[in-house]
C-alpha cells in the first residue's frame, strides 16, 4: 500500500511536473507569440514609416509645384504689367504726336494771324491818301501808269476792299 501510494505521489508529481513543464511550454509560445506579434508590429511600424515617408515627399512635390505655380504667376503678372507700361508708352506717344500737330496747327495759325496783321497795317498805311502818292494803286500797289491794259487789270489786281 505504501508502494501504491509512493506511485501514487510518483505519478502526481509527474503530473505537476507535466503541467508546469506544460505550463513553461505555453508561457514559451506565448513569448514566441509575443515576439512575432512585436517582430510584425516593428514590420508594421517600418511600412508605416514608409508609408509616411512617401507621404511626406508627396507634400513636399506638392510644396514644390505650388511654388512653382506661384513664380508662374508672378512672371505672367510681370509680364502684364510690362504690357501695360509698354501700352501707356504707346498711347503717351500718340498724345505727345497729337500734341505736337496742334502746336504745329496753333504756331501756324499765329503766323497766319500775325500776316494778316502785318497785311492789315500795311493797308492801313497803303490808304493813308498823305503817305500813298497818287497815281498808285492803293490795293496793288502798283504805279497807275505802269498799268497795261487799263482798268480792267486795275479791277483785277484788286483786293475785296473798295479802291478808290
């Protein structure tokens, strides 16, 4: 009775010792599980930083054409606005020629004003009956006698005013 008992005791340890030998295998998977489920966290931690990496340089090729867009604009704007002045240089120009004609127009209408003036005083002087001696004709100026063809010319060289 003493042997089955020592079985007995033999066979229980043996047990405990399968189940803890059972229990270290488990806890050993579950380390192993443990450290795959790590090992493809960290795998999984990479691909997300690769993941974010390429996310990154796709901001910064973004950045980059936005500049880029913007330099484009700037110039196109530049270039408007060297348009624009080339255009007012243009229309300055146009309205300097413009300018330049009317002082042409108005000088010319001084010269025409100033000639008749010049002409006016000279029939102002030409009618004075002391300073024309007779015998002249006070429209043309011209000796009386020295008239070939008469009055007929006399009346041709006359002017709008009445000669005497």
């Amino acid at each position: 009775m003493l042997l089955l008992l020592l079985l007995l005791l033999l066979l229980l340890l043996l047990l405990l010792l399968l189940l803890l030998l059972l229990l270290l295998l488990l806890l050993l998977l579950l380390l192993l599980l443990l450290l795959l489920l790590l090992l493809l966290l960290l795998l999984l931690l990479r691909v997300l930083l690769l993941l974010l990496l390429l996310l990154l340089l796709l901001l910064l090729l973004l950045l980059l054409l936005l500049l880029l867009l913007l330099l484009l604009l700037l110039l196109l704007l530049l270039l408007l606005l060297l348009l624009l002045l080339l255009l007012l240089l243009l229309l300055l120009l146009l309205l300097l020629r413009v300018l330049l004609r009317v002082l042409l127009l108005l000088l010319l209408l001084l010269l025409l004003l100033l000639v008749n003036l010049i002409d006016d005083l000279d029939y102002d002087r030409l009618r004075n009956a002391e300073a024309f001696p007779r015998g002249f004709c006070r429209c043309s100026g011209l000796c009386l006698h020295h008239l070939r063809g008469g009055a007929s010319l006399h009346r041709r060289l006359r002017c709008s005013r009445s000669c005497p």
